[in-house]
C-alpha cells in the first residue's frame, strides 16, 4: 500500500503540488496547485489504479473498494490537513461551476456512507410494516427508527461540522450553530408560532421568524459559511492571548442572530423555490425527465456533476418529505450491473471474468465505478447500451411517478425506501419493473453485441493473419518484440496486467535479453528504470512492452537502454538489453507483457496462435 501510494503521490506533481485530498466509496479525490504537473497517463498504468478523472476542479484517481486503506497510505506520506483553509483558497482561479462542486462534495462525501446506511435502515422498517412485522407503536420500532433518523434529523448539526471544515473555519463552532438551529427551545418557540393569536419575538426589535429547521441543508451552509469568513478576520485582528475564546464568542454572538433573523427565512423560501420549480417540470413529463437521468446519470457521476443534483435531493426531501430524482438514478446503476454480468458470462479469460464479477457484485450496492472503468467503458459498446436501458427502466418509474421516502445511494436496497407509509402500492412495482427492464436490457444487449463482435474478430483474424514465416509486418499486424515462449496476458503473476486494464496482448517468457521494437514509429515512453517502454507506430498504434514483473524495484539495474523518448525506430530496432540471468537470480518473474496500451481505439487486438516467437515475427493481430 505504501509503494502504491508513493506512487500517487508523485503522478499528481508530488506534495507540493497537493492543495487538498479526501475520498469517496471508490475515488481519491486531489486539488491541485497546477493540475499540469500531474502525470494522468502514468497513473492510468499503474497497478492498482483503475481509472484517473479530471472533473469539477478535481484530479480523481479511482482505486476501488480499498480506496479508505490508499487514502490512509497516502495522507500518511503527505501530512495534509484536507478541511484546511489553502483547500478553499485554492477554489478561487476555477470556474464557478468547479468551486460549486469541489465545495459540495467536499461536504457531503464524508456523510454518504452514513446517508447509505440509514437509508437502507428505514426501507427494512418500512417492509417490515408493510408486511406486520412490527407496529409504530413497539419499542424495537422505535429504537432502530430512531437510529435511522436521527442522522437526517440533526442534520445542521453533522452539516456544520462538514461545512465547517471544507470553509477553513472551527467545525466545532459551526456545529454549535447548527445545534442551535435545532435546540428544543427553537423547535417549541416554532411551534408556538403555529398557533393563533400568538405573541411575536423580537431580537433587540427585530421580529424573529422561527422556523422548523431539522433536516435542513441550505441555512446551516449559508450559516457555516459566513461564520468561517468572520473568523478568519477576527483571528488576524485580536491577539493571540484573546482570540481563542473571544472569536467564537463573537461569532456566536453574531452569526446566529443573523442565521435566524436573515439567512434562516431566506434560505428556507430558495429552498422552497427550488423544490417547486423542481416539482412543475418533474410534473410536467415525469417519463421525459426519467428518460434523461437514467440515460445520463453515469455520465454525471464520470465528470462529478452528480455532486450538484445531491443537495437538491436532500432539499426535496427537507420540503416535500420525499425526493423522485433518486429512483430514476436507480436504473443507471443496474443497467451498468447488466453490462458487467453478460460480460462476466461470456468472458473466457478468466482474469477478466473474476474483474467483471466483482465489478457486477458491487454495482448491486451502488457503487459502479468498477463496473463503468474496468468493464463497460474500456469496451465501449457495454457502456452505450447501459445507458440505453437505464434511461427506459428509468422512463417507466418516472412515469409511475415513484417517490423514495428516505435518502439513499442509489442501488438494490431502493427498492424498500419506495415503500409509501400507506403500504405496497403501483409506485413500488413500477420501480421494481424499470430496474429489471434496465437489467436485463443491458443483459441481453452485451450479449448480443459481444457474440456478433466475436464472431466479426474471428473472421477478420483469418483474413488478416499472415504467414509467420514472411516476417514481414502488416499496418494492422505487432511484431514480436522478444524471442521466448508465448503465454496468454492472463497468466501473468500482476493482476493489473492479467485483467487486460491496461490494454490487451499476450506475454512472453523471453530467452533472450534484448528488446526490439515491434512496429515502425517512434519511441514515446521510457521509464527511468529502463524495465518498460512504449512504441506509437505511425499507425496509431500504442505498444507497451514492459520487462518482467515488479522489475521496478531493481531502479535500472541490469537493464540497458539504446534509444531515447522520440527516437524514431524500425521494425527490429534494437530498444533495450537486460541481464535475464542476473534478473532471474534477484528472484524476479521474466514473463513479459506486451500490450497495446490503446486497445480501446480498436475493434479488439487478437493473439496469433503461436507458442513460441522469434523476434520480428507476427505476434498480435489489431482489428480496425
């Protein structure tokens, strides 16, 4: 973990260059000083990264499952304090969409997991009623409930403390402003308002307008904000002996008042008018506006965008006590699911169908990135048809008009938060319908498209493949770069280049230590410890040839380098030697991948059946 976050470190520009980080489910997410230090293309190559994404301001590294432990790693070599002051400071040279998203996630990211959890929670109460399991009125129904609300109930309490820190202010302080917003002394005064005849309160002659503030977003945002502005001026102005406790005094003192006397009521009627106009045009074509977020909410979430929609779903469920963006999000998810799986079903390699099935698996739970970056979208084909399906699956239950009535990551457990407090009724089976239309459209459209590609690939293979004993290389065809023993790319001992993520090809076991290029091009990549390189043939094509596994670690020994980054090169051109003895003898695996790192460009790349390969010989096929 420590060599993969080193790594990391230094493919975003190194720790200088890291304003701030944090993480979601699946993802690092970087500000960075100068975005143009980092190395994407890099990275993309390394194992144990799945995919890099620049989006909303941010540099993404998506990791998997196991991102909390890399981020553990990673903050460990850096230090960084993320809910640092430079982490806002930073926003300001971004666009004002960047700045909206980098602020918003940042936010919400650390309370998704809770959000999940909680919502899943009151979906299992709410079958459990639907089915008389249990009764409103029983201690275990109120126990687990309570557990289950609480989260959104105090809400501007857990968002003060999140906003607080991504503003650069004292969370404590802004968690103290929340607490107030929901102290049962506020909440009774807001009661009273309710009833007639009832005596108005005043701050130093100015009415007060209370408000039921539990599970609100947008005051406690608002509030936090100004909060963290006022603070940093005090600390610069009043001495270091005072400012400790007078800055939060004053702020106390101020901020407040100000949240119930202005922001509060202004916050609460924007709220209000968002969740009305959002109303009118969901009312207005339910199915049209089904259509368009289950066929584009993956495509959101690739570029971050979805950060922006999260605050408008908690808003609705703030004023309205239930949201209907959040089941058309649900299709999306399970169509990238049925993508996954008819691939894990017709894959033969099996590498590649262990990273499908897993990736399949844990879509089921909301959690895509796998399926979408290591499955759907390297193939291209699977992706397109997932959001096909997920924008019909989604078109019906927008058309049934189907409510969620708690807040949840979109994902097999929606289902149960559809479930209205009257019961089971259409609004349920409709979103039960439009997940398995998602599911089983994507199902059956990669199949489809798989069987007919495959049998299009094996066609042309034999239309193309020449003779081995012309050695003579045409456009679509990659010569051997070593002479050695052919083995499939799924045998290698790295599961990075094992599942093909980085590009397909085939291994060789060289017994011979010298690398010559396999194409006409030039030489566009050459790392400084010699063990891999990369040819661009002037066909386009990215050939990857990497000597041995984890032969990075011997920092160049052994190994010996005679062209350069730009050299141009010919078929046979001598590249690299190296001490296959020596290596050997270190302990190292020999097995070399040579991949075409930008197999996606092409149709499919195709192994010539070959068990041994002497240099210059046909070695991999590339299908237009």
């Amino acid at each position: 973990m420590t060599e993969l976050a080193q790594k990391i470190v230094a493919g975003v520009g190194g720790r200088d260059n890291i304003i701030s980080l944090m993480h979601c489910a699946t993802r690092l997410r970087f500000k960075l000083k100068n975005i143009g230090k980092a190395h994407a293309d890099i990275l993309k190559k390394t194992p144990g990264i799945i995919m890099v994404v620049e989006s909303g301001g941010q540099f993404q590294v998506v990791i998997g499952n196991h991102v909390a432990d890399v981020f553990i790693a990673v903050n460990a070599l850096i230090g960084l304090d993320t809910g640092s002051q430079a982490a806002v400071e930073g926003d300001a040279k971004d666009s004002l969409l960047s700045r909206f998203v980098f602020i918003i996630s940042g936010i919400f990211t650390p309370l998704i997991g809770l959000l999940a959890a909680t919502g899943i929670l009151k979906g299992l109460l709410a079958v459990a009623l639907a089915c008389q399991w249990t009764t409103e009125q029983s201690g275990s129904y109120l126990l687990l409930f309570s557990a289950s609300d609480s989260l959104f109930y105090f809400f501007p309490i857990i968002l003060g403390y999140t906003a607080g820190k991504r503003f650069g202010g004292n969370p404590f302080l802004t968690m103290v402003i929340g607490g107030a917003l929901v102290h049962p002394i506020i909440l009774r005064a807001f009661e009273s308002a309710q009833m007639p005849d009832t005596t108005v309160l005043h701050f130093f002659g100015l009415p007060i307008t209370f408000i039921n503030y539990t599970s609100s977003v947008i005051p406690i945002i608002f509030s936090a904000w100004l909060c963290s502005l006022m603070e940093k001026k005090l600390n610069a102005w009043l001495p270091s002996a005072i400012k400790n406790f007078f800055t939060p005094l004053l702020c106390m003192v101020v901020i407040i008042p100000v949240t119930f006397l202005v922001v509060g009521p202004l916050s609460s009627w924007v709220s209000e008018l968002i969740a009305a106009g959002y109303l009118y045009l969901y009312h207005a074509a339910p199915w049209f506006a089904g259509v368009v977020m289950g066929g584009l909410w993956q495509i959101f979430v690739m570029f971050g965008l979805h950060w922006g929609l999260v605050p408008l779903c908690i808003n609705n469920f703030t004023v309205l006590g239930y949201d209907t963006m959040l089941p058309l999000m649900m299709p999306a998810i399970m169509a990238q699911v049925g993508s996954a799986l008819a691939i894990f079903l017709c894959e033969r390699d099996g590498s590649k169908k262990m990273v499908a099935g897993s990736a399949a698996l844990t879509g089921l739970f909301g959690i895509t990135e796998p399926a979408v970056y290591g499955v759907n979208l390297p193939r291209k084909y699977p992706f397109i048809i997932a959001c096909v399906s997920g924008a019909i699956g989604a078109g019906v239950i927008g058309f049934a008009q189907t409510k969620v009535y708690s807040f949840g990551i979109p994902s097999i457990f929606t289902f149960m938060q559809t479930i209205p407090p009257t019961g089971i009724d259409f609004t349920v089976w409709a979103s039960v319908i439009g997940a398995v239309i998602a599911i089983l459209g994507a199902f059956a459209g990669t199949v489809i498209f798989y069987l007919a590609l495959s049998r299009q690939n094996r066609s042309d293979a034999q239309v193309v493949m020449p003779a081995p004993a012309a050695h003579r290389v045409s456009p679509q065809t990659v010569a051997a770069p070593l002479a050695g023993n052919v083995v499939p790319l799924s045998s290698a001992a790295d599961a990075t280049f094992a599942s093909g993520l980085l590009g397909k090809g085939v291994a060789i076991i060289p017994t011979q230590g010298e690398v010559h290029s396999p194409v006409k091009g030039r030489v566009a990549s050459l790392f400084a410890t010699l063990h891999a390189i990369g040819i661009e043939s002037s066909d386009g094509v990215e050939v990857l040839i990497h000597v041995g596994i984890d032969t990075v670690k011997l920092n160049g020994q052994y190994f010996t380098a005679h062209v350069q980054i730009g050299d141009d090169v010919e078929v046979g051109d001598r590249l690299l030697t190296f001490d296959a003895d020596a290596i050997a003898a270190a302990g190292f695996d020999l097995t070399t991948p040579i991949l075409i790192s930008n197999s996606d460009d092409y149709t499919d790349v195709l192994p010539l059946n070959m068990k041994t390969v002497n240099v210059q010989e046909p070695l991999l096929s590339i299908i237009q």
